[in-house]
C-alpha cells in the first residue's frame, strides 16, 4: 500500500492524529530505578546426625535430637547442641514443617511421638506444635508411626529461636536388633 492511499484512507484528520501520537511517543521520559536484592536464610540447621542406642522392651523412654538421653547443654555457637535455629526479623514470621520422610516400623515400635522444645535462654521448655503452617489448632505431638504425620512450629517475628527435637518411644513389641534410621525433615514456611 502506498503513502496516497494512506492518506486517502485517514483523510487529514487521521494523518493530523498519527502524527501526534508519533510525536508524543518520542516525546516521552523514561525513569527507572534498580533494587538490590539480599536474600537471608531464617532457618539453619544445628545437629544434623546423631546415634541413639535403645534396649528391647523399653516403654515411655526419651531421646532428644541432639543429645541422646538428655538435653544438650545449650550453646549457640555449637551446632551440636540444637536441632534447628530460626531467625525473623521486625517483618517477617516462620513457620517450620516437621516430619519423618518415612514412618517407623510399628511392628517394632508401639509408640514414637515426637515433640519440639525451644531454648528460652535458661532452659529447654515445650514449643507449641500446630496441625498447619498457619492453623491455630495445637497438636500434643507428631505420630512417627504414621506416614505423612506432620507437624508445625510457628515463631513471630523479631525473634532468634533455638530448637530441640524430642522423641518419645516405646520398643517392645518383639526381640529384634535390626538398625533403624529416623530421618527428620524440616521445611521452613517464610
């Protein structure tokens, strides 16, 4: 299509417009401005192994992660000596998923529930554990014994926290000295 038959077809008044919309596409300011992006982590892992050595036919017998029978004398610059820190800041809050990747074996464990304790800068005390990242219901502990059980700390914001995974089992229903591996899985929900 030629210039003439453009103009024929916009007449005067469309060629009038397109030439000011010309203009003011050449006319405009660009502004820009840059971000710099920081990421951080709220959560690091403290003690990621440890060894429990359990008797057949122990009932109601408590282990921690880390620490074996008794809990560690905290010490924060020890990563032997919590299972996981979470820090947030003025605005920002956490929540952190814990499970097992795979249940225990209930034909030899009649009872595994694990529960969280956290350091309040003189002892270990229980940590609220919920059934969701955001849920307000409370659970008592997380069943080992169950696949996909799950539970969930929450920390609000402005806080360094230290925690201590606890476990509570019960070996007796039959005379095996089979190894087993707990695997713990935590997931942070910034």
């Amino acid at each position: 299509m030629n210039i003439r038959k453009i103009g024929l077809i916009l007449g005067l008044k469309g060629i009038l417009a397109v030439s000011s919309l010309v203009t003011i596409a050449v006319a405009l300011v660009v502004y820009s401005a840059s971000v710099t992006v920081i990421p951080t982590q709220q959560f690091t892992i403290g003690s990621s192994s440890d060894s429990w050595t359990i008797y057949v036919n122990e009932v109601n017998q408590i282990r921690h992660l880390p620490g074996g029978f008794s809990q560690p004398i905290f010490d924060s610059g020890d990563t032997n000596t919590y299972a996981f820190r979470v820090v947030t800041d003025s605005d920002k809050t956490c929540a952190v998923k814990i499970e097992l990747t795979s249940p225990m074996d209930s034909g030899k464990f009649s009872s595994f529930d694990i529960t969280v304790d956290y350091w309040t800068g003189a002892a270990w005390v229980s940590a609220t554990l919920y059934d969701s990242a955001s849920g307000p219901t409370t659970i008592t502990e997380i069943d080992g014994l169950s696949s996909g059980a799950a539970g969930y700390i929450q920390q609000g914001i402005s806080t360094t926290t230290y925690y201590l995974v606890k476990v509570t089992y019960s070996y007796d229903l039959v005379d095996d000295t089979t190894q087993a591996t707990a695997t713990f899985q935590y997931t942070p929900l910034p």
